[in-house]
C-alpha cells in the first residue's frame, strides 16, 4: 500500500470527534502552495486560507480589500498541496454580508473553483440566515467571533472584544447561535480566557481560539507570524517558533557577496 492510499482526511466529522474525546485541533493559515504542502506533510489538521492574505501576502492595512476571486485564488493553490488536512476559506468582506442569497452564490463559487472543503465567515445571529442557507446547499460553515477583523472600523482597533458584560452576553448568544445555524465549529479571536471557556462548555461543536485561552478545542495562528516572516508583530497570543525574516535577510545578502565576488556560481554549479 502506498504513503498516498493511507493518508487519512480531517473531515468535519474528524473535528466533532476530537472534541468529544478532548483531542486539540491545530490549525494555521496557508495561501500558497508550497507552504500548504510543508504544513499538511507536518500533519496540521486544518489549513485556513484566510483573509489575512490582504495583509501579509498583498500588503493591504485591513482585511477589508481582497476580492473573492483573489480568495479562490489562493484557494486554489492550497487544495493543490493538500492529502491530508480540512481546507477552509474565509468568505472576503462584502461576499456575504448583503443578503443570504449572496452568500450562497459566493461560498458556492469557493467550492467549485478551488476545491476547498468549507468557508469561514465572521459575525453571530446577523448572519445566521447566510449560515442556514450555506450549510442547506451542503456546504460546511465555520463561524468566527470576537475581534472580526472586518469589521475592524466599526470597532476602531484591534484590541481584545467582550470585556464588557452586554458584548459578552452577544458573543455566547451568537455562539449559540451559530451552532443553531448549523456551524461546524467557530473561531474565538481575542477574549478573555474566562468567556472563552463558558463558550466551550455551552456548545458541542469544536472551538478554536486565537488570543482566547487554552480552554479552546484547538488553536490558530497565521503561518506567517509563526515563522516569523512578519516583522515587528508581536501581540500577547503569539508564539513565534522561527525568525524567518532574519534569517532570509541573511541567506539573501550572502547570496549578493557570492555573486558580487564571482563566487557563484563555481566550477561545480555549471554545465
């Protein structure tokens, strides 16, 4: 039997299953192909293509301006790489948010053009009618609450959410709402560990946090903070295992000496 045939896939049902056991889920970002395909090999359980293509991999200050052709694009080119891992896309800012029936045409297209297995949308019981018809058509949902980076105006800064007692009263209602939705898990962004914690207990579809705790049923972070080909960035809930930005910025400029001294290429490094 090949490596290939025993490769197992993370589905959805996977994901309920590790929660119920208290397995944790691990999950990063991914927006091309070759860094999709190291991840999967590691054994990630789901790659996220998210909408924080818009920063790190176009440069843009917000979320907000990646279309969602530019999102099935990188869609895309992550199915390419992936044998093993759950596959899920953010539906972009104004992809979903008019009417349901939007949101529909749109998660539709992520699925026929890229091959993804599910979307991701942020927002609670406003968008509950989407989550309804996505998950109605036979496509899988995640949810996402907390600091929506979409709605990163409405909020002003990206500070944690739900500090307040009425914003974390909504968030345990929207979680419970996006379970009622038909949302196969839901990812907390930035809150307190404490509220993270009742959300975990209060539905029985997988939570995974980022900057919200360790009581979550697993953890994302983007690749790009984790290696450290981000600069300068350094909130509270990242743990940087690489410094990548360094260490290229070193490989680069030994890179120009050899070539500036006529030491690439060498004998050996031509025909």
């Amino acid at each position: 039997m090949s490596v290939h045939q025993e490769v197992k896939r993370v589905t959805t049902h996977t994901l309920q299953a590790m929660k119920v056991k208290g397995d944790k889920i691990a999950m990063l970002t991914a927006y091309d192909f070759s860094m999709a395909t190291i991840l999967d090999e590691a054994g990630i359980d789901i790659l996220l293509v998210g909408d924080s293509a818009s920063n790190v991999m176009a440069g843009h200050e917000t979320t907000l301006p990646i279309t969602l052709d530019q999102m099935i694009y990188h869609a895309s080119a992550v199915v390419r790489a992936v044998k093993r891992a759950l596959v899920v896309v953010d539906l972009p800012f104004g992809a979903y948010q008019g009417n349901s029936k939007e949101a529909l045409h749109s998660a539709i297209r992520v699925m026929k053009e890229s091959g993804a297995h599910a979307v991701k949308l942020e927002g609670g019981v406003e968008v509950s009618d989407s989550i309804v018809r996505i998950v109605t058509a036979g496509i899988p949902v995640m949810g996402h609450l907390g600091l929506t980076p979409q709605s990163i105006y409405k909020f002003g800064t990206y500070t944690v959410r739900a500090k307040e007692e009425a914003e974390a009263d909504k968030l345990r209602e929207d979680a419970i709402a996006l379970e009622q939705s038909g949302c196969f898990s839901v990812v907390l962004e930035k809150i307190p560990a404490v509220l993270a914690k009742e959300v975990v207990q209060s539905v029985h579809i997988p939570v995974i946090g980022i900057g919200a705790g360790s009581a979550c049923d697993g953890q994302v972070l983007v690749i790009n903070d984790l290696i450290g080909l981000t600069k300068g960035f350094k909130p509270r809930f990242l743990r940087q295992y690489l410094d990548l930005y360094r260490e290229i910025g070193a490989a680069t400029q030994s890179y120009i000496r050899d070539v500036k001294s006529g030491d690439f290429p060498n004998q050996q490094e031509q025909y």
